[in-house]
C-alpha cells in the first residue's frame, strides 16, 4: 500500500469539484423540490484500476456514470421536458510516477461525455480535461500530512487557462484530523476506529450540453445547463476497515447556482438561486 500511496488522487471531476483517492464509490446526492425550484438527484458510480508497471510507476484507467434527474413538474415558462434526463461519462487514463518515498507525480487525461442525449452523441457532448498533481505524503509519522499541488484545466469551465489544485490534510491528534483546500475543506473527529464524524465545506457541480437548443423568453436558445453550489455539511463515516466505508452527509446550500447556457457559455436564465437543503449518501472503497 504504501507503494500506492497518493496514486488515486488523480480524478478531477469537472474541473476542481472533487477529489477522489477511491477505487470503487456508489453515491446518491438530492437537493429537495423548493416553491422556486424543481427537485434535483444524482447518481453516480465511479471504478478506477491502478495498474503496477514497476516499484515506481503505475497506469490508472478507469471511468465513472453519473445521471442526473430533474423533477417532472415543469415551473418555468418554457417547454423543459429535455432537461429532465442528463448523463455524464468520463473515462480516465492517468500515470503516476514515485519520485522518492513521499512525492508522486501524477498526470491524468479525462475524456468527457455531458448531455441530454436526445438525439445520440453530438460534437457538442465532447469535452477534455486535464491535470498535473505533484504529492507528498507522509503518513506513517506521529502526525500524518499529506499536500497536494496542482494545475487543472477543463474546456466546459469557460476559463481559457489551467487553474490551480490546493490541498493539505493533517492529523494532528489521534482522534483530530483537518483538511483545508479546494474543492473541500474538512474537520473530523476519529471516534475508536469503525466511526469518523466530521463538518465540511465543499463545492459541486457539473455543465452538460444541452442537445436540441431550448427556446427561452427574449428569443434565446439555452444550449447548455451548468449547477455550481458551496454546501456547509454534517458528515458521518462508519469504517468497515481501514479502506471500506459508508458514509453520509446533510446540509445547507451557502450559495446556489442553476443556469442554462447559450453556445458561447454566456448565462441567458436563472432556474434557480436561493439556497436549499443538501443529502449525500454512498459506499466507496479507496486507497485511504
């Protein structure tokens, strides 16, 4: 294991929305119906195979399936019947390199799939990701750290050049852990070894295409739908050992944003802004 230490923090899910060091993850997020907006759910199911060339280097291939499902009970003032069924699929390809017991090198390539898929796969569905990680892992001291560095660039964000990855993990007692960053930020308390409670700051998101372009008011046409929020949660993680849990996470919405998108990813309606409540629940086995 120590050998795979920091491989699996490579997966950048639409640009810097998560950061995954997992295996195997199956996770459901909801943001429940509001007066001023429809409900909103996600599945997702992620398998990543580290792959052993040497004692230093690794390929990583793997993918991850995510649908999106909108409420059918339309409240806006036109037809959203095409945007109540959306998929992604992303498929990476990634290496990582051992520098010395603790940097790691990691390069990740991220073909992306995001549409309704109303009519099949379009060139407009296609988007590429990629990401650069540099890792230093030190786990094994009295007080674990563990800082991650990075760049990652994604052609759906709208940005023109990479942006930055920041995180550092620290325990700093052996029932006390935090972890300060982006997209996530966390504090959690180790109670014996099968229960972790903690508090997280953390974005979400996605932008998929959106086929047949959707005619808005003032003459528009929505041709992509994107959702940004930051949520404030309570966490709870039952550890069946140390690389197998359950977890679950409930919340507010600090801030939320729903847009549909001309072709040039120029904002053209609001579905909605006001702050909601927030569910994740899932199963994952990971390399931490």
């Amino acid at each position: 294991m120590k050998k795979l230490l920091g491989v699996c923090f490579f997966l950048m899910v639409q640009f810097v929305w998560s950061q995954s060091s997992d295996i195997v993850r199956i996770e459901y997020t909801t943001l429940p119906k509001k007066k001023s907006s429809r409900s909103i759910s996600r599945f997702r199911f992620l398998a990543n195979l580290p792959i052993k060339i040497n004692d230093k280097n690794y390929i990583i291939a793997g993918a991850e399936y995510g649908i999106i499902d909108f409420a059918n009970d339309s409240i806006y003032e036109f037809d959203d019947n095409e945007l109540e069924k959306l998929r992604i699929v992303d498929l990476n390809l990634g290496y990582a390199h051992m520098l010395n017991d603790k940097w790691t090198f990691v390069g990740l390539l991220t073909p992306r799939l995001a549409s309704n898929f109303i009519d099949g796969v379009q060139k407009e569905d296609f988007n590429l990701n990629y990401s650069v990680l540099t890792i230093k892992a030190d786990m094994k001291k009295e007080k674990p750290t563990r800082l991650i560095l990075g760049l990652s660039y994604n052609n759906a964000t709208g940005f023109d050049v990479p942006l930055p990855i920041i995180s550092y993990y620290k325990k700093f007692h052996p029932n006390w852990s935090y972890m300060i960053g982006v997209p996530r930020m966390e504090f959690k308390y180790h109670l014996k070894q099968h229960h972790t409670f903690k508090t997280a700051l953390l974005l979400d998101g996605y932008f998929v295409n959106v086929q047949n372009d959707i005619a808005l008011p003032d003459n528009d046409l929505g041709s992509g739908l994107s959702l940004s929020v930051v949520v404030g949660a309570f966490g709870y993680q039952y550890n069946i050992n140390k690389n197998i849990s359950f977890y679950a996470l409930a919340g507010h919405t600090l801030s939320q944003r729903g847009l549909l998108r001309d072709e040039e990813r120029k904002s053209v309606y609001s579905l909605y802004d006001d702050g909601n409540v927030y569910f994740k629940t899932g199963f994952k086995i990971g390399i931490f």
